[in-house]
C-alpha cells in the first residue's frame, strides 16, 4: 500500500469524503443610504437599516434592556426596551402605533418620532410593567448571587422598575442548579428568558449547547431534554454525555454565557461564590494561550486572581475569548511555583546533587561559572520557548549573540524545519498588519494550510464563522478529514494526506483537470482572498515553499498563524538561528553591523546558527557545553525523550522556570520568572499586532529579560535592558531592516512513503483544550475538554480488523496510544491522533509527528476499572 504523489489517486483515496457546501458568494451591497428621524425631540441621520436603540446610545439616550446585544441578531424576547412611537402613515400624517414597540427589534424610519421613557409616561409604563413581569418569579438572593453588584436586573428594577411588589402568591421554583457542562452551572429561577446564551450557541459558536425549551409557566432554558430536543440524558456533566450525533457535550467558548447573561442564571463552577465584584479589582490584560492576542480583564483580590473576562475590542476579539483563556489562568500561582533561585550541588566524585534554595547574587555567580567553562566545552545553546513576551524574547536573542557569541538560539520548542526558518525570515519577520482580523471579515475566500482555527486560534475561528454566516466568506481546507470546526464554518475540504500538502496546493490552478481544485484556484484568486498556513506545515517538506507559489501566482495576501502567544512575538525579536531582530538576516554583514552598532559591541556571530533539534542532538553528544532554557516542555519537542537525556548529559543548565518542570528537575541553576500577570509586557498577533498589557498583581518576582540582563552582568557584560522601557528604547532604535531579506525556501515536495500493511501515516493536532500544563488546577475546565479518538476510514478500519468504537493501538518503537476508534471520511491509511490529549502524548509516547509512519493493530479492551 502505497500514498501516492499523483493527485487523482489522492483524491480517489478520499472518494466518498462528502464536501460540506461552501457560504454563496456575496453579492454587491447597494448603495449606502440614510434615514432622519427623531428620538425624545432630537433628530438625528443614521444609516438605513440602523435599530432605534443603536441610534439613541449614539445620541446619549439609555434605553433599559437585556436581550439586547451588540454582536447578536435581534430578538424583542425580554420586552424591557419599549418605546412609543409615531410614524408617518400613507397619507404621510404621523400616526401614533398602538402598542409600544421593541426599540431593539425596531428600524429607524424616515420622519419616525420615537419617545422613550424620559419623555413618554406611557413607555415608561410599560417599562415598569415589564420589570414587574420579570421580577414575580425572581428570587430575592442578590445577597449570595454572583451576578449582585454588576447585575443589571438589579440596576434597572431600580430605575425602571415599582417601588414596591404586587404579587403575593408562591415564586415558581427549579431544581438547582443545573450543570450545563462540568464548567457552567445554571439557576433557572433567575433566568429572564432573554435568550442571549441560546443566541450566542447557535449564531456565534455554533455549538448548540443550551436552548430554549417547553411553553407557557414552564417555559425556561435548559440543556438538552430528550423529550424536547432529543438529547440523551436530562443532566449531562462535562464531556461525558453526548448529544445525539454524537458529540461531546460541550464548547470551547461557553464562559461567553456567563459574561453576557444579564442576570445570575448562568455562573462559572470555578468562581461561584468565590467573591463580590465591588471587592475585585481590575486590571486589563491579554491572553497568554495563543497568539491571537484576545483582550481580557483581570479581576482579583488581595494578590490572588478571582477571574478572567473578556475585554471588548472590536479590532481583535470583540467581546468573546474562548474558555482557555476565561479559565484556565491557576496555574500562574500552582503549588509548584518556584519562589527563590535554586542551585545545584556538585558531589565529591563531580555528579550533580540536589537543588537547594540560594540568593540571587549566588544563583547568578554559579550561572555565570558555569557558563563560562560551558562556553569554553563546545559554546552554549539558547532555547527560549514560544510563550515569552516581546521584550524577553528580545533578550533571550541578545543574550545569545552578545555575552554569548552565538547564533544557536530557537524559540520553536515544537516541529520545525529549515525550510520554515527560511520562510519566516522571507515573508513573516518584519511584514506587520499585512493581513488582519478586518481583512478576513472582508476576504471573499479564506484557505487553511496546515491549521485548524477552532482548535489552534479560538477567536481566529469565531471571526471566520461570523464572516461565513455572513455569506461574506467562502473557507476552504487543506487536512486530511473535514473536522467539525470545518463543518461549522461550512468549509470546503480538499483533501490531503499528511505529506501530500504541496502536491495539493500545486495542483491549485485554474485550468485543473479536477473540477474542485479549479473552483477551489478561482475562489484564491478572487481580489482580497487570503491564505493562513499554521506551524504544523513545517512538518511536512515542500508545503512552505508551495505556499509561497500559491500565493504569488493567484495574488492571495498570506498570512502565518502560530499557536502560541509569543511565536510572532519571537520571530521580530531575531531568536531564530538565521535571524537577527527585525528580520535581519544573521548572514548579511551589512545588517550584523547595523545591529552591532546599536547593541554597542564590535561585531556579532556571522555563522547562522542550530535549530532546536540540533542544538538538543549537539547537548546530547557532547557537541555543546551548556544550555540556557526558557519555558520549555521537552514534551512539546519532536523527541521528548531525546530531549531530556540532552539535559541529564550536557555539562550545565540554566532554566528560567515559573513552575518546576522536567528542565528544572535537571537543571544546575533555576531563576525563577513571573508569570504573566506578574509583569508588564507586550504579546504580538499573527498578525504582526502589538498587544502591550499592563502587571496586574504586585509581586517580587522579576520578568525573564530582568534575569537575562542580571545574568549578563555576572558575565561582564551589560545588556541594557533593566527594564521594559530600556527595551523598547532600544527596539525603537532599530526600528525595520529595509536590506536584503532572507531568500525564499525552495524545497521540493518529499516523496510520499510507501505504507506497509498494518501500518499508516500519522494526523495530529492539538486540542484546545488538552494537557497542556497552562491548564493545570482547572479540573472544571478540563471536564470540558474533547474525547480523545483515534479517527481512521471505514477502508483502515477494515484493513485493520476494529470496529468503530472498539480500541485501536497506534504504536512505534517507542511506544503505544491506545484509543477508542471512530470511523471518519478521510483518506485510507490515514490515522488521525490528538497532539497531547489525556491518554495521547503522540511526541512523548510514540517520538512522532505528523507525517510519520505508526503500526495499527486492534487494542485490548478496557478492564472494568479502566477507561479506554
């Protein structure tokens, strides 16, 4: 069995696959046209279409409301925004409309006078009855709600609402509360029916998790009721029930719900009754889980963080963040948090002992020791992990090139190749806010390479969804299967096994002899049509390259979208072998001396240096003395187990840690750092967008640049970069390279391998949520989390001899992942693996990564204390 490198034989592999339909392609709008009209006396223009209570907020006008929202399509379910209003008849007299009207449901209409509550009694009227509709069945429990002092049912029943109540009889009541997923909780007494998390589920997420269910006193929302919506299980908890396709039951952007409700109905597990929001102080901030750069709020108390919000940016996230970012933020202040430098003990016959706790002036002498003999043992490598800030990644880089006369610094502590280094230092370093968040909204056409937006860029997902349920935006896909975030963007899939993506985006021309791959070409070509390649196309040869192809022959803008926060961040700051800051090439002299003369030092390294990979193999082998390592998991490298025997026999170790880890565990010197919400800093987007965030927490802990520059002061040398102000004096300094770039790759595509019988090519990607440890001590978050399966064809699973949901053994040399199967419409001998999902630790279990042949076989059933 062989995966062949012709393009019908691909696709006869996929044969069966169905396409999901793509979004019709947009039609002109017409031309823009205005309507007058007055509000409370005061006339005002607006555009024709505009809602009257978006037109009184531009005016100053508050309208009470709570199904209202901005970002959602109009719903008139809570009735609170009445307003009178007088419009002009056939006869063109104004005539008065006989029931108020729902200002949020309401377009503005020529000539239209609409009163609200300030000056009509009877809007006001209805206002007040409304409020006491709503408030008969309410609970009295502002004093243990969560939602009390932000609550604006509690604001507005005061300034719009009767003094007193008139109703005697008995409140209904609700079992409470009920467990939306292990993460969101819901007291359905309090709800208004407004329906704004309902909205959100269908139109925002797509994930129909909660609904509107039954009529009349009993109305209410709930999860899924198998009488009502055909859901099984009353009561579902996390992802251990399933909705009747066969879901999980659960979303990545759920804790929007809670945001958004208007009231206590829907609360977080994790922070329920944890706190009151008048004694929570909030601080602005930015998301450290991916690089889209989402805006958040950071409520704490006394030194500890109670939550995570969304901020509201309308450029970038607008006013949602996916549940990793909401959530998952303990592990800032975990148990194993390092609090005090730590050092190695040398025993009598020279092996390493036990760490001790020692002060920062003797950590950094006994660093700089040791990397002074290191240095002189073969030279240090620098590998400062893909999660730092702008400035210390910029320090990581001048570390390495100025007091350590080197160019083996790396921050892809992940799958990498040359061919991306080369790709990165041609098209992405240097080439800010060429493609945006505004540029995709508007794109006629976006095309996936080697990236999954749900699962590797959340807000990246929404933003695409919104222009796809908008019937702005066609998507498209090159992956082995049509995943389900796919499906939600109803995206067009052209299909390829992993290694085979060049050959697909090759064959992405107009005058194809396949019918899809020409309307696929003419889709790109469309002006404004843009292509997001993600990391993961590193890992299969030629991809970068035939990116690049694609992109100058059809005239699609491009755009790279990394996973993690400080990936883009990394690449500006020149912690690339062959990269200097600013997109410098290391081998150009003329940018050596540019860069020398603002570092103030006589020369810089001329010979580019190692990637992660090499600088591992070269600790490994004795090659180099020392190295200095930032938050690094060997677990993310393409070899972990290679990975921590460098550590164990590379002469000495640095790490910068906020938590132990396995580097700390081998390492001769740990100076702790702080975290994020420790430190000011600045995270940049894939799209080349700055996104500085302030140090939310008071604390004694120092940023990683901080540590670098005192660890080059112990060496004799002085970085100058005390502070985050020094570092941006000195980036601004430098400012863009306007010379040479680094050449484009041209690396042809790798022969596909031929498959032998048992055997497949390995599909991996991460989860969102998985086990990464940025998500450790949120066991409610967790709960939350995708099943890990093993996804094959009907044809593999055939060939295989396991049914669909039976167990399938994935194994290599090194290891074995046993999981549920589930049979997927994908090419044959195709086996698709999460990244690091509880029970599938591809890298540390198997040493493989995409693209990699594994052995298949069926796997031992479960025993009955045991969960496959």
């Amino acid at each position: 069995m062989t995966i062949t490198s012709d393009r019908s034989s691909a696709r006869a592999a996929a044969a069966g696959t169905p396409l999901v339909p793509a979004a019709p392609v947009p039609v002109p709008a017409e031309p823009d046209a205005t309507v007058t009209f007055s509000i409370d006396g005061i006339e005002t223009t607006v555009p024709k279409g505009t809602l009257v209570i978006r037109a009184a907020e531009d005016l100053g006008i508050q309208i009470p409301r709570f199904c209202d929202h901005p970002l959602l399509a109009p719903a008139g379910a809570c009735r609170q925004c009445l307003v009178e209003v007088w419009a002009p008849g056939r006869d063109g007299n104004l005539a008065k409309m006989p029931k108020p009207q729902a200002s949020c449901t309401l377009e503005a209409g020529p000539g239209m006078q609409v009163k609200t509550q300030h000056t009509s009694p009877e809007a006001d009227k209805a206002q007040h009855g409304v409020m006491e509709l709503l408030l008969i069945n309410h609970p009295l429990d502002c004093p243990v709600c969560d939602k009390g002092g932000e609550c604006p049912l509690q604001n507005q029943a005061m300034s719009n609402g009767r003094a007193a109540t008139r109703f005697v009889d008995v409140k209904r009541t609700f079992p409470k509360p009920i467990a939306i997923s292990t993460q969101i909780l819901l007291d359905r007494e309090r709800c208004v029916l407004c329906q704004r998390c309902t909205r959100f589920s269908e139109e925002i997420a797509g994930d129909v998790f909660i609904d509107l269910q039954k009529r009349g006193a009993q109305q209410q929302i709930g999860t899924f009721d198998v009488e009502v919506l055909g859901f099984a299980g009353e009561t579902p908890v996390g992802a251990s029930a399933l909705d009747t396709s066969g879901r999980p039951f659960a979303s990545y952007f759920s804790g929007n719900t809670v945001q958004i409700c208007p009231v206590g109905a829907l609360t977080s597990a994790a922070y329920r009754f944890r706190s009151r929001p008048f004694d929570l102080v909030s601080t602005p901030g930015v998301s450290e889980h991916d690089s889209q750069g989402s805006a958040i709020r950071v409520d704490h108390r006394r030194g500890v963080v109670m939550r995570r919000l969304s901020g509201d940016d309308p450029a970038v996230n607008q006013e949602w963040i996916s549940d990793k970012d909401r959530f998952a933020f303990r592990w800032q202040s975990s148990p194993d948090r390092i609090a005090t430098p730590l050092v190695r003990e040398r025993l009598a016959d020279g092996t390493r002992g036990e760490l001790r706790p020692a002060s920062w002036v003797e950590a950094f002498g006994a660093a700089a020791a040791g990397l002074r003999t290191a240095f002189g043992a073969g030279g240090v490598g620098v590998l400062p992990g893909g999660r730092v800030t702008l400035e210390d990644a910029y320090a990581y880089g001048k570390l390495a090139r100025v007091a350590l006369g080197t160019n083996d610094v790396d921050h892809r502590a992940r799958p990498h190749s040359d061919e991306e280094a080369a790709f990165l230092g041609h098209h992405v370093a240097g080439r800010t806010l060429e493609v945006t968040f505004a540029d995709l909204d508007r794109a006629p056409a976006v095309l996936l390479v080697g990236l999954e937006p749900e699962e590797e860029g959340g807000i990246l997902f929404l933003r695409l969804r919104q222009a796809t349920v908008a019937r702005r935006t066609r998507v498209l896909a090159v992956a082995p299967l049509a995943s389900r975030g796919l499906e939600r963007l109803s995206g067009t899939l052209l299909a390829a096994a992993p290694g085979t993506e060049a050959e697909v985006l090759d064959a992405l021309v107009a005058d194809a002899d396949d019918d899809e791959l020409a309307a696929a070409a003419e889709a790109i070509a469309a002006d404004g049509a843009v292509i997001l390649v993600g990391e993961r196309a590193a890992s299969s040869a030629g991809a970068l390259s035939a990116v690049l192809r694609l992109a100058e022959r059809s005239g699609a803008r491009l755009a790279w979208v990394p996973r993690r926060a400080g990936e883009r961040g990394a690449v500006e700051a020149g912690t690339l072998p062959t990269l200097l800051p600013g997109g410098r090439p290391v081998a150009d002299a003329a940018a050596r001396v540019d860069l020398a003369a603002v570092w103030g030092v006589d020369q810089l390294p001329a010979t580019p240096g190692r990637s992660v990979s090499e600088i591992v193999a070269a600790a490994r082998d004795g090659r180099l003395g020392g190295l200095v390592v930032g938050g690094v998991d060997p677990a993310d490298l393409p070899d972990p187990a290679l990975a921590r025997d460098a550590l164990d026999k590379v002469g000495f170790v640095v790490s910068l840690e906020v938590r132990s880890s396995d580097v700390t565990d081998r390492a001769d010197v740990v100076l702790p750092v702080a975290p994020p919400v420790e430190k000011p800093g600045t995270f940049v987007t894939w799209e080349g967008r700055p996104r500085p965030f302030p140090q939310a927490l008071v604390s004694h802990a120092l940023p990683d640049h901080r540590v670098l520059h005192n660890l080059a002061e112990a060496l004799g040398v002085d970085l100058r970069l005390g502070s985050v102000a020094d570092v941006h004096a000195e980036l601004d300094q430098l400012g863009g390279w306007d010379g040479a770039r680094v050449a484009a790759p041209d690396v042809a595509p790798a022969e596909p391998p031929a498959v032998p019988p048992g055997h497949a090519v390995l599909a991996t990607w991460h989860h969102l949520l998985d086990a990464g440890r940025l998500q450790d001590g949120e066991p409610h978050l967790a709960g939350t989390a995708k099943r890990a399966v093993a996804r094959v064809s009907a044809g593999t699973a055939q060939a295989v001899g396991v049914a669909d949901g039976a167990p399938l053994a994935v194994s290599t040399d090194a290891g074995t992942v046993t999981l549920p199967a589930l049979v997927t419409d994908m090419p044959d001998f195709v086996v698709w693996l999460p990244t690091s999902s509880p029970g599938s630790a591809v890298r540390d279990t198997l040493h493989a990564v995409g693209g990699d042949l594994v052995r298949l076989t069926p796997g031992a059933a479960a025993g009955p204390d045991e969960e496959v």
